[in-house]
C-alpha cells in the first residue's frame, strides 16, 4: 500500500504546484535548508568529538 500513498502524496503535490508554485517552491527549498542544516550540524558535532579526543588523548597532533 505504500506505493498508493506515494502516488497520492505526488499528486496532491502537482495539483499545489499547479495551483501556487511560487509558494510549493519556497516549501521546498525551506525542507532542504532546514535538511542541510542538520547534516551540516552532524558533521561539525562529529569533527568537535574528534578533536575533544585528540586532546584528551595526550598528543600534541593536530
């Protein structure tokens, strides 16, 4: 049943983007910002960790 509901959601989706694209535009660039952010986040809390453990670890590499 999955595959309905995506042709559902397509649909509903083309009848916005017909009725106003600008805005169904501006959604989805929205998503897709707040998505990079996120990732963008992610990596940067993951390098942090790895410097944290380089310092604790005792070694002057950097």
């Amino acid at each position: 049943m999955p595959a309905l509901n995506g042709t559902k959601n397509i649909y509903i989706i083309s009848r916005g983007i017909q009725q106003s694209p600008w805005l169904f535009i501006s959604i989805i660039k929205g998503e897709v910002e707040k998505s990079s952010k996120r990732v963008n986040s992610l990596i940067l809390a993951r390098r942090h960790a790895k410097q944290k453990r380089f310092r604790y670890s005792g070694g002057s590499k950097q």
